[in-house]
C-alpha cells in the first residue's frame, strides 16, 4: 500500500468486529516494522503490554470510560514511555552504547561522555523526562497506527482512561508513563465509519515567532 | 512509495546537499500529509517555525551544539508541541468545538463536557500537561518524516539543542514546548550513508506485567 492511501486511510475507527481476529504473526509484523522508527540517540524508550485475554480485555475497558472498543478489539496495546531510559546502567542504554561501539559510531572512551549526555538533555528535570518518554513513544505510537494500516488492520489511540487506575490494576512501573492505550482489529463492516475530521491547514499550522 | 519501502528508507541522514533546495510547494505537501496524524481529541496540539534564512539557521545552529546539518540542510523545522491546547478559549479547542457541532459529532450543549474532559485528561497537573503536547507533537513529527521520505525527502530529528535558548532566540512563548528540531533537504550523494542502527526486537518491546 503506498503512503499516501495508509496516511488517508488510517482512520481512528470506533467499531471493531469482535469475530474478526488478528493472528500473533501480523502483530509482531506491525510492531518490527514500527521498531524502525528514530528515537532520541536510538535509546528507543517504548514498550508494549499487549492485552488479548477476554477477562483483562473487561478490565481495562472498565478503567477506559467503559469504551465497548476495549473490549471488542481483538487485541489492545498498553503503550508506554520510559522516562528512565537514558539512565547509566539501564540495560537499554547501555545495550544501546555496545551497539555504537560495535558498529564505530563511538569508541569505549566515550562512555561517560554519551552518559552525561543522555542525562542533560532527557533526565535534567522532570519536564524533560517526561517529553523524552512521550515524544519517543508518540514516534513509536504513530509507527504502529501506519504499519497496521498498511498490513490491512485498523486501530484507535485512546486517551479517555484512568492513567493510576491502568497503572495499577496492570502493575506498571512508576518509570513508565502510558501515552495512550491502541486499540488493533478490523473495522466492523457493519457499521458506517465517520467521514475523516477536520485538520489544520498548512497556514494554521506554520507560524512566525520572529 | 509504498510504506515498508518508506519505514525502511526513512534514515535520519548526517548530512545535507547544501546545495539542492527544496521548493515551498514540497514543503507544503508534506506538511498536509503528516497533517492527517490523528490527536488527542483532535486537538493537533502542533505547530512549526519554518527557518530557512541562513542567518537565521547560523543563529540556530549555534544553539545546537554547532552541528553542520543546522546550516547544510536548506529547511530546519522547529516543531513546537502546545501544552495549553486543551484549554477553554484556546482558538483552536474552541473551533474544534465548532467543527464536532457542525459535523455531528456534538451538540452545542456539550461545550462544558468537552471543556471539562479536556481539562481533566490533558491540564490535570504539569505531567499531563507535558505528556499531552509530546505525545501528539510526536504523531505529527513521525507523519512528518514519513511523508517526507514518501515525497523524496530527507530528515534528521535532532534534540541536541539548549531548549531555553531556542525558545529565547526564535521567541518561542512558554506554552510551547520544543520537542524536537527537525532538518529537511536532500542527503548529499558525496557522503557515505551509515548502515539502519540497532533496534530492539518484538521480544525486547514486549513486556509481561501482570
């Protein structure tokens, strides 16, 4: 599918068929062609708690304003943001220095240099730590929405939940911040989908500051 | 271009023809299509600063950590997330507002309702509030580069800047937050293009909590 239909036709759909499932094979197909989305020093601070089972599927939902999609997905991402992956000996930081030092990009000495870094520009303040987490995952988020698009499945992002509440009842790190929940199926043919929203335009969009 | 080709080709590339420009026209088209990201509530909490005067991307550049690419590639985008997009009175919640009304999606009698749920979801505290700009600043960042690639064009995302010194220097007002800086152009064919980086595998994404 070119781009340009997968930026038209993803669409944040409200129905899912709930007999239409979705096979573990195009789910790490979505995800593995996402991975390949750029992140701060290629820290790549996302995870995924993916939700499949009926009775987790209820739980959730009821932590998510009650929305029928949670349940009627077929499977729904919990997606998440590292706010301390930038940190000195965080297993992905440093897999992530390894993988610089193998391929030539940085030299051992560099270490502490890379470290220092990562801690000035993601983790000086909390402000910082939390758009570090949340920018990635929001590269990583938008990622997914166009590989499933483009491997015929819909989703819908999902703001309308108890952040304590999903972070509770899914016992989630207090390093992780949940961006959105994904919902992942097919449209419910049955029902009709709305007509796409309004978007900025180019003008709204560009401003002058200076 | 069809998108495994895009994910795949989209490269955050070091270096810029300085001299192939790239016309407003293309500059626009890809704007339009990464405006189609969807949003919290449709709220597209983004805005961009287009520099492309060279004293202006020298003033830049300055100000992120001297790298070449700031002045080399001949557009730099500072991509702005709004941290006050949520707000009652804000122009663009309140014609968001207007367009759910005329759509039929709302009804006029839901003003509060929206205004309310936006508050509680997006300006609860500080954290939402920062969560709520990066993580869609990040969906239309990563439509961005996508569409950018789809289009001929290449990106570099960059966050090594001095944030408060960006935001002094371009007068950025303090709702905004920079989440990145984005460089557009053309790779220069002289160059040697360094082989995809790492990436973590659906097994290193995926995480069991419960």
């Amino acid at each position: 599918m070119n781009f340009k239909e997968v930026v038209s036709q993803r669409r944040a759909v409200n129905f899912f068929d709930p007999g239409k499932g979705v096979p573990d094979s195009l789910i790490n197909e979505m995800i593995e062609l996402a991975a390949k989305a750029p992140s701060s020093f290629n820290l790549q601070p996302w995870s995924l708690i993916i939700v499949k089972d009926p009775e987790d599927k209820q739980r959730l939902r009821k932590l998510a304003w009650d929305q029928p999609k949670v349940s009627e997905a077929p499977v729904v991402f919990i997606v998440l943001g590292d706010r301390d992956a930038w940190k000195q000996g965080h297993f992905f930081v440093e897999k992530n220095f390894k993988e610089m030092v193998n391929s030539g990009i940085m030299n051992e000495n560099q270490h502490d240099w890379f470290l220092n870094a990562c801690k000035t520009i993601y983790g000086g303040n909390d402000e910082k730590k939390q758009a570090f987490a949340c920018k990635n995952a929001g590269f990583f988020a938008m990622a997914l929405m166009f590989a499933g698009k483009s491997l015929g499945l819909d989703t819908h992002p999902m703001d309308g939940f108890d952040h304590d509440g999903v972070r509770n009842a899914f016992n989630i790190a207090d390093n992780f911040w949940i961006p959105l929940l994904l919902a992942v199926g097919h449209f419910d043919a049955q029902k009709t989908l709305q007509p796409p929203k309004w978007r900025k335009t180019v003008d709204e969009i560009v401003i002058r500051t200076y």
